[in-house]
C-alpha cells in the first residue's frame, strides 16, 4: 500500500463514525501538493454550505495561511448562522496545517 491508498483507508473510517447536518456541518480539509481546501458539508443532502481555500484568501500553504483559510470559513459559516461543526481531517494526522485550520475556526468563533 502506497501513501495515498493508507491515507484512504484511514478515511473511510474516519467517516464511519462522524457525519454533518445543516445546524452542525461536517467540515473537512483536503491538502494537495500545492493548495489547502476547506469546505462545510450537510451529509443529509450532499450539499456544500460554503468553502474556502488558500487561493481565495491568497496566504501561503503553512500553518499561518491554513490559519487564516479556517478564520474566512469561519466567517462563512457565521454568515448562514451556523455556531458549531464537525472537524473532519480527512485521513491527515491531527497536527501542522490540518491542526491549524482547526484552531482558526474555533479562533473564529465556532464550536468544534
């Protein structure tokens, strides 16, 4: 098993065991090679509530910039008066730019 293929299998039961609805979103971070991606998601629907990602808040992809990606979703998130979530890491260990995304959004003003 590569890298990716674990990272995917430690998805999948991430996702067992946590889901999001439109009052408490599911909210997952996904990292490429170049970007960060943050978006809140209502699992009863499918549908994304909002998003935000290093390229709209134009900020480096380190712990500073995942810091300032997760105060914008907050932000989002506060617009369409949602006050508290559900932090998906999507596979990622829980520390560095997946840890800080986590941190501005609580910095934000919502629960996780």
């Amino acid at each position: 098993m590569d890298k990716i293929q674990r990272r995917i299998r430690r998805k999948k039961g991430i996702r067992k065991k946590i889901s999001g609805h439109s009052a408490k979103p599911r909210i997952t971070v996904f990292k490429s090679n170049r970007h960060l991606y943050v978006q809140a998601v209502d699992d009863d629907t499918g549908n994304t509530l909002c998003s935000c990602s290093d390229l709209r808040t134009s900020v480096k992809r380190n712990r500073e910039g995942a810091s300032q990606v997760g105060l914008e979703l907050a932000k989002d998130l506060k617009k369409k008066k949602i006050a508290e979530g559900v932090f998906d890491r999507n596979g990622y260990v829980y520390h560095g730019i997946v840890q800080a995304v986590a941190d501005g959004i609580r910095k934000g003003g919502i629960k996780l």
